[in-house]
C-alpha cells in the first residue's frame, strides 16, 4: 500500500449496484492519478471480484478496498448484500441493511480519517455522519444530468411545463418514470434520501457526463438546486484483454466495416420471455450480423435454446454470435465491426456507445432509460424503437435495425471530453 503521506485521502462510498461502483472505481483511478489516497468502501461481496482482477496487480496502490458489513439475516444473507442478483422484492431489504451499516461506517471514518468523502444518492446518513466527524461530504450523481434536471423539476414543481420540449412525456408515463423514486424503504422514500443527498453535498456536486453532451441540462440541474455542477466525464473502463475474449474478437474481424449490431441491456436488467423472442425475431427478420448478450437472473435456472424461439439458432447462423452472461462490452464497441449497438440506455452504456462513435438503437426498459432514449435522439446519437401498447415488437426491432444497417457509418465523438 502507498504511504499517504504528501496526499490528500479520500473514502468513497456508492449505492451496492454494479452501475454505480463501477464509475466510483474508474474516478478513484483518476484521483489515484493525481496523488490522492482513496479508499473505496463496498460490501465484501461487491469488492470480491475488484479485489481479484482490477487491484491483482496493484497497478493502483494508492486505492484501498475497504469492507463495510451489513446486518445479515435470513432473507437477507451477505451474498445478497449487492443489487447483482437480489430478488426484487428484496430491494428494499438491502436499502434499509444498508442503513444499518450507518454505524460501521462511522467507525471506518474514525479509523482512517479521510480528507473528504465522496458518497451516492441513497444514503443522506453517509454526509450526516461526515458533518459529526468535521469531515467534508460531495454527492457524485452516476445519472446523467437531463435525468437529474428531469426528476428535480417535477418534484419541485410537478404543475409547471417542462421546459424542454424532447422531454415531454404523457403524465402518466411521466409517473411510470419517476415512481421509483417514490419507492419506501425504512420509513423512507428514495425520493427523500436523493433529495436529502443533495441538499448535504458541499458547495458542489459531482456528475459523470460531459459539457458537450448535456450543457443546457447541466446548467438547469445547478439552478435547480442552488449547486455547482462538477462533471468527471464519462468515466469509461479500459478495455482489458481475457483469454475468453479471442474467440469473439476473431469472429468480428472476419465481419465488414459497421456491419454488426451488438445487442446488451446491461448488468442488471433481465428480459422477460417474451422481449427475448421479439428481440430475437427482430434478428432474424432484419438479416443484419449481430452479437447479443443474454442474461439471466442468477437465482433461475433457465437453459439459452429454451429461452429462444424454436429453431432460432440454426436459422440466424453464422451471422449471428450469442453469448450468456457476460460480455467485454467496450472492446466490442470499438471494434470497426461494430455499426450499431442495441441498448437499453443505462447511462454507462449510452456513454459507451456515444464515445465509440457507435449509433445507438434504444430499447428503454425502466428506470432512467427512457429519459436517456431521449437524450440519444435528441443529440443525434442514435434512435429509439417505438412501442406498441407499452412493449416492443418485432417488426419495429427489425426495421429500426436494418435502418441503421444501412448507414453503416460511425458518429464522430471528437467534441466529447474524456475526463
């Protein structure tokens, strides 16, 4: 471990989801860089796999992993102390375990005395117990600022126009959006705690997006909330080379140039049965090459050629590549094989593809994700399929596909900082 002598420390502490640790390592890495000393504090099971690939080599040594223990019980044992995998009625289990870590946490800040804290949007008792150690506190938001600025104004003035017209959603698919902020967890909604977390934060806020990308909703966001907003950029993940990886970057260099969509929905988003067969029949009917990652929910024990339509595999051939459970998604996307790529708009893998140069076809599922599909098309990064009654269709799935197929030209991202 590097001496911590001559530098400023800092303990981080974000929500235990993937999409949320993963850009709190990649600015740990950034301060890392410039002689900060970070500890970054996770659930031990969060902090396994970093702790047997990232810092096996100790290429940071100045980043120390730091465990914070949550209340276990039966419902909710340790390995469940992760949105990787939870069952969801569990979600507000591990919200209000989390809480309970509120002590834990006071002691590791008594132990290691770091300079500031850096914290995430559901836990207001983190810059609570900061103020109690004469410690400063900075909210660093992992959602993009026309999310934040979108959520901020209906809750602030849920009567008044919104003021930008690519936003406008019908009110009740306004609610559909915003209603997981309205979820309770230990008496608390997650509404409170964001907005609890932010009136905490210092004089500043910290933001993973760009200027480039979303100035105008970067300055709305800071009007909002009185708060000067700091962006990071996008915070993307080094491409790493695994063994497992050949086999799939040989099959994209036989392909042509932008002649491949690739088709992910994220780390912690699990298609139903039915979105997996009109996805997988809008493959087919678009007659476009494709490599698509399909996940399934670690507590199902669901077999690949079940969950696909009856014949899919032999049909699609060697124009298609399917791969289960995980995939090296930024050495995908900059590959030149690559001319498309399916999402569900998370706000990292937006980023991703917007700074690959890789035209997006958003397919939103819940969340931030259809605020972010508007974002993409409002930015001309991509386009979004439409639905039909509220889920999508084949048909669409092919159309919008081929369309993009056509193209088959990446978008400069030159303008885009990278930090």
């Amino acid at each position: 471990m590097a001496s911590k002598q001559n530098s400023h420390s800092v303990l981080m502490l974000p929500w235990l989801a993937h999409g949320h640790i993963s850009p709190f390592l990649e600015l740990a890495k950034r301060l890392a860089e410039r002689n900060f000393h970070v500890y970054l504090c996770s659930t031990p099971i969060n902090l396994k796999p970093i702790r047997k690939t990232f810092l096996s080599g100790q290429l940071f040594p100045s980043i120390q992993l730091i465990d914070i223990h949550l209340p276990s019980s039966p419902e909710l044992p340790s390995h469940f102390h992760t949105t990787k995998d939870l069952p969801p009625h569990l979600m507000s289990d591990l919200k209000t375990a989390f809480d309970a870590a509120k002590p834990d946490f006071c002691n590791i800040l008594r132990t290691f005395k770091p300079n500031l804290i850096i914290y995430d949007f559901l836990q207001p008792w983190a810059p609570e117990v900061a103020r109690e150690e004469n410690i400063d506190a900075v909210l660093f938001l992992t959602f993009g600022a026309s999310t934040c600025a979108f959520l901020n104004h209906f809750f602030e003035n849920p009567a008044l126009e919104y003021p930008f017209p690519a936003f406008q959603f019908p009110g009740m698919e306004r609610q559909k959006i915003i209603g997981f902020m309205y979820e309770i967890s230990n008496g608390v909604s997650s509404k409170e705690r964001y907005l609890g977390c932010l009136a905490s934060s210092s004089s500043i806020v910290l933001i993973k997006t760009s200027i480039e990308i979303e100035e105008k909703y970067i300055d709305y966001l800071s009007v909002l909330t009185g708060k000067e907003m700091v962006t990071v950029g996008p915070l993307l993940q080094d491409p790493t080379n695994k063994d497992e990886d050949t086999v799939i970057m040989e099959w994209l260099s036989k392909q042509e140039a932008s002649s491949v969509v690739f088709v992910s929905f994220g780390s912690e988003y699990f298609l139903s049965k039915e979105e997996i067969k009109e996805i997988a029949y809008g493959l087919e009917l678009s007659k476009v090459s494709f490599i698509w990652v399909v996940r399934f929910h670690g507590g199902e024990s669901i077999r690949l050629d079940e969950a696909l339509p009856e014949g899919f595999q032999e049909r699609v051939g060697k124009r298609g590549m399917l791969l289960e459970g995980w995939a090296p998604q930024a050495k995908i996307l900059g590959h030149t094989g690559i001319g498309g790529f399916v999402s569900h708009c998370g706000w990292s893998s937006t980023l991703e593809g917007v700074m690959f140069g890789v035209p997006i076809i958003a397919m939103p599922m819940h969340l931030d994700q259809p605020l972010n599909a508007k974002l993409v098309v409002e930015i001309g990064v991509g386009m979004e399929v439409k639905k039909e009654n509220g889920r999508f269709n084949r048909e669409e799935v092919a159309k919008d596909i081929q369309s993009q197929a056509s193209q088959t030209k990446r978008i400069s991202t030159k303008a885009v900082s990278k930090t």
